[in-house]
C-alpha cells in the first residue's frame, strides 16, 4: 500500500499582535496572570473584516503549494478543518476551491477543534494510500477573534486563542521507509459539554422549553434569542481544570501508541510537535514521556492556541527553523473538544 508524505508546508499568520498587557486594558488579567497559567505571551488576530479563516487559509496553502511544486488545477481533494467557518453553512472547503479557481473537486469540511488538523491528515493519508487521489490540500485555519468577549467574564477562555492558518500538500511518498507511517484518532463524548459553544445550535428548541418567553409554536424556533445572547450563552465555554486533567492523560497514550504500532519509543522521537493548547501541558507530557527539550517544539508564547491551525503552523515553523531534516521520525499529538484526540507519526 503506497505511504503519503508531506510534500509542502506552509502558514499564515494575521499581522495584528495583541500581548497579554494588551488584553488587561479590557479585562482584569496581567501578563504574569496569563504566563503562569498558560505560558501565552502574545498572539495574533485577524484583521475584522479583510481576513476570513478561508483567507487565511488560502494565505497557508499557496506556501504549501509552492514549496510542494503544485498548481491549483494539480489538486485533486481539499480537507479543510476549523470549528470557526466563514459561514454557519457552507463549509471553508468549497470556498478555498473557488477562490483559487481549482477544478470541481471533492472539498470535505472536518470539524474535531483542536484534534482537527491530524483528523484532517488521516483521512487524506487514507485517500493516498488506496490511491483515489494524488494531490490533496489539507488546511488547518482559525478566525478565533470574531467570537471572543474580551470582558473578565471571559477571561478563562479569551486569553487563551489566537488566530492563524496552516497547510499542507499529501502526495505519494518517492523513498522507501518515507511519509506517514500511522496515525492514532480516538474520541469519548460522555464530557463534551465541558468545552463547547453551545450557541448556535439545532438542540437549542430542547434546551429552551420550559424557559420564560418560549415562543409557543408547533414548528420552527430560534437558534438564539436576544436574552441568551445578552446573557453571553453564545460564548465558548471550558472548564479549564477538567480539560486539563484529561489532556495530560490522554496526549501521552495517543503517542505511545504510535511509537508502540510501528515497534518505536519516545528515545527514537526526533520531534515532537503538540497541539498548542497550553505550554503546561506541553511540558507536562514532555515530563511523562521523558523527552529532552531538542525533542519538542512549542511556538504557543507567540501565538495562543490556534485549535485546528496550532499543529500545521508549529510543524511549518520547526521545518523552517532547520528543526526537521529528512530521515527524522516526527510525531504530531492533539487533545481538544469533543472529546477527541489523535497523533500522527511521520519518517520525513
């Protein structure tokens, strides 16, 4: 069965950076507040109406592409993964398509947050291998910015996200013992609630029943009413403690069991690449797998959690930094909403 390997990487970065003194003009926190608890020093965020997450996005692949020596009419399948799409509907896929003028193929929209670009990869590995498609564009990309309250009332969670877009481009592996050689997704849902933005949403009618100013009608209703949405119901919504507990629990297994599925341990990882969700997480899975710190690569101070673009955005910054060579066995590991988490493991 014919490996995939990553033949182009690139990312896009919004120009606008906001430190965290910036975010204590407009809620109570400090830089030492935010340091502490997730190592963030500064990120960026999306001019508010010249940048979409499909732009940027676009910004990432055309890097890819290029570096991957591929024209848009090359490109044979888009897998696009964000949880914040330009519109509610149709999905970030399409649009990519038609903005950069690629013939009318397949576009397929993945929505696992934090865990989105590796689910984003896996598939399109699959497609490789069976040998379906030769050239697919695999974008992570996030327009947080548009959906955060900069108010102390969300400080948990504001703090934290910053917006960016990452990209490759997967084709057939050229060398033996080269591309991907596995990738690990798992989710459980029995805590999804715990990290989700529940607002909109087609389960709001239930949620709504026995609440004052129900509208009383047999069909219809309203995805969000003015009440909620004064009462910040459409806010993301964590539980920072919770997220955190399992995170530390689960980064570690998933990369274990990509080491264990190709006969490897953590000693063989040249580099580590996480998700960007907290630098404490970061270091503590370090910690537990006993990695040196040549073995990890965190950019997170920078840029904040980006969910979906975190990976490819760090992946493409190591590579860049002359910190992955051909021959070096990279893993990628992602924890977030869901919950759902993965890794990836890649002889470069």
């Amino acid at each position: 069965m014919q490996r995939s390997r990553i033949a182009g990487i690139g990312y896009y970065v919004p120009e606008n950076i906001y430190t965290n003194s910036d975010l204590a003009r407009f809620m109570e926190t400090s830089d030492e507040w935010i340091q502490e608890r997730t190592g963030i020093r500064e990120r960026r965020f999306a001019d508010r109406l010249e940048e979409t997450t499909t732009t940027m996005g676009i910004a990432a692949a055309k890097v890819a592409m290029e570096r991957a020596e591929t024209t848009p009419e090359e490109i044979d399948f888009i897998v696009f993964a964000t949880l914040s799409p330009d519109y509610y509907f149709p999905g970030c896929g399409v649009l990519v398509q038609r903005e950069m003028k690629m013939k009318e193929i397949g576009a397929l929209d993945i929505r696992n947050q934090c865990s989105g670009f590796v689910y984003a990869l896996s598939v399109a590995d699959q497609f490789i291998k069976t040998g379906m498609y030769k050239n697919i564009l695999v974008v992570g990309s996030e327009k947080h910015s548009f959906a955060m309250d900069f108010n102390t009332r969300s400080r948990n969670v504001s703090v934290i996200f910053g917006d960016g877009a990452g990209a490759v481009v997967l084709q057939p592996a050229q060398e033996e013992g080269q591309g991907i050689l596995s990738t690990h997704l798992h989710s459980d849902g029995a805590e999804a609630e715990l990290l989700a933005m529940y607002y909109p949403g087609a389960h709001a009618n239930k949620w709504l029943k026995d609440k004052p100013g129900y509208p009383e009608q047999e069909l219809g209703g309203l995805f969000l009413t003015a009440e909620q949405l004064s009462g910040g119901a459409a806010l993301p919504f964590m539980d920072g403690p919770a997220v955190f507990k399992k995170a530390v629990v689960k980064f570690p297994e998933v990369i274990r069991e990509a080491l264990e599925a190709n006969g490897l341990s953590a000693g063989d990882i040249d580099l580590l690449v996480p998700h960007q969700a907290n630098l404490r997480i970061s270091q503590y899975v370090q910690q537990t797998l006993g990695l040196e710190d040549r073995q990890v690569f965190n950019n997170i101070q920078r840029y904040g959690n980006t969910t979906a673009a975190s990976v490819p955005i760090a992946l493409c910054e190591a590579w860049e930094a002359g910190r992955i060579k051909p021959g070096d066995l990279v893993c990628l590991a992602a924890f977030g909403s869901g919950f759902a988490w993965g890794s990836a493991l890649i002889r470069w």
